[in-house]
C-alpha cells in the first residue's frame, strides 16, 4: 500500500492517537501488532506505509477506525454535543433535513476557522 505523504502523515496521527490512548509505548504497541520495533517507529514518523493487510491488523488490533487511518478530521465524533445531533437528525424528514444542512453549510461558511476547501467540501 503506497501512501502520499498527506496519506501517511493522517495514518501515522491515527496510529500514534490509538496507542497513546491505549497507554503502550511503541515498544509494547509493536509486540501487541507482532511487528518489530522499529517498524512500529517507521510507520509513526511516516517513513514507511503497512501493506493493506497489515493495515487491516493494526485497525482491529487498536480499535481504530479506517477512516480515522485515511481521512484527516479534526473535529471530535465522540463528544455529547455530537451524539445528540446525531440522535435528533435520525427524528428529522426529509424536509427538515434539508432545511438542517443549508443552515449548517451557512454556519460552516461563516466559520473563521474553516479553511476555504472545508466549506465547499461541505457545500458538495
């Protein structure tokens, strides 16, 4: 599996978040991952990419999310703010969804901390 660097430097943050989170050094990350050490450091400083099977280990291993591992987000999905909209939206109609994400688009929009490819990410 051959990532771009953009690719590489979103996996290494997932993998570095995941066993930081776990509270294991990247001594102890590698023998959970059966990988060498160095390896382990390689893949976190983003100067070498897992084959995809051992992407799928490292994902199940960590209990990271793939797309935690391929796209970059900064926003948190496990906060209670989240989680209530995302329990509101699954009482919305179609109607009231629309009405919903003109209104987020507007505030994403307005957002001073958006970069510009975020908005129209958004907007499409």
């Amino acid at each position: 599996m051959s990532l771009s660097i953009n690719d590489a430097q979103i996996f290494s943050a997932a993998l570095k978040r995941a066993r930081k989170k776990k509270h294991l050094t990247q001594a102890q990350c590698a023998e959970l991952l059966d990988h060498s050490v160095s390896f382990q450091k390689d893949l976190e400083r983003c100067r070498c990419s897992p084959s995809i099977e051992n992407f799928y280990h490292i994902c199940r291993t960590l209990d990271i999310s793939a797309d935690d591992c391929i796209f970059q987000d900064s926003h948190d999905r496990t906060g209670s703010t989240y989680q209530e909209l995302l329990r509101l939206l699954t009482l919305c109609d179609e109607r009231s969804l629309s009405v919903l994400a003109a209104t987020a688009a507007a505030l994403a929009e307005s957002n001073p901390h958006a970069a510009p490819s975020d908005t129209e990410a958004r907007q499409t």
